[in-house]
C-alpha cells in the first residue's frame, strides 16, 4: 500500500464500492460471510449473513490471529503469510491480507470449497487494493491533504496570533 500511514476515512461511495465487491464475491464463491478489518483489528465493513457472535470482537481477534502469524512466519524466514485458513467441522474461515493494511476475512461452510474460495478471492483483492488505492491518493493529494474546515492546528495558530496581535 502506498500510504500505510496516511490517516483516512472512508465516504459513502467507498463503503457502496466495497460492499459490491464482498457481495459479488459472496455470490461467486458460495461463501457465507466476509468481513473486512484493519490491521489493528477495528471492524470495516460486514457483508452476507450475519454470524451468531460478537463481529467486533471477532474482527479484533482475527487481526491478533493474523498479527501473530506475521510473527510466526518471520521465525521461520518467511517475509509475510499471506492468508490463513482455518478449518473446523462445519464452518471455516479464510483470511487473507488486502493492500499489506486490511484484512478479508471468509467464513464458508460445507456449499463451497477452499478451491473455490482461493480462486475467486484473488480478483476481489486485486480490486480491493484499487479501492484502498484510490482512497488514499484522494486523502494524501494535496487537494485532500487540507480540507475546508479548519483543523485544530490551524485554530490553535489563529487562536496565538490573536493573543499577540500578529493578525
């Protein structure tokens, strides 16, 4: 990702966007559920059926799950581990990272395959990635580096120069 670091928000087209994409993929795949998260486990987004759990919480532990393999595959000499899977009796779960900052994570169950998933998700990711892209050279431009309203440094500036009569 180019800009991890950049400060962001999504609008509302963004949101539209990416729910397009998880519902699509949704579709496709035959997958039940897809959950995108940041890294530092904060909910984005929640597309198809909904889980019978806590979302919030499940999103922060599967960023830790996540987090904890990072460190895994550095012991081992691997840079990163791209995806997770995680298979129980009757549910599963893929995750697998988006632009190096988010997380997408499948929950499916025995109407698709890990084959299935693995195929399909790598279209939905690229175009994720373009998303995040876009949004983050709209934030980092210098057109969407200052917006309009004043921020509290600027207020804070404005505020001094008063007190000394530089203004």
């Amino acid at each position: 990702m180019p800009h991890p670091s950049a400060s962001w928000s999504f609008e509302e087209e963004d949101a539209r966007r990416i729910d397009r994409l998880l519902r699509s993929f949704l579709k496709e795949s035959g997958s039940r559920s897809a959950c995108l998260v940041d890294r530092t486990g904060q909910l984005i987004l929640f597309s198809g059926e909904r889980p019978g759990f806590d979302s919030i919480a499940f999103a922060s532990l599967a960023a830790a799950d996540f987090s904890a393999n990072d460190q895994l595959a550095a012991m081992i000499g691997e840079q990163e581990f791209a995806s997770l899977f995680h298979q129980g009796e009757k549910e599963s779960m893929y995750l697998v990272d988006v632009a190096k900052r988010f997380i997408l994570i499948i929950l499916f169950d025995e109407r698709t395959t890990l084959g299935m998933i693995r195929i399909k998700v790598r279209r939905t990711v690229r175009e994720l990635g373009r998303v995040f892209t876009e949004l983050f050279d709209r934030v980092t431009s210098p057109r969407g580096l200052r917006s309009s309203e004043p921020t509290w440094a600027d207020e804070a500036e404005e505020e001094i120069d008063r007190l000394f009569g530089t203004r």
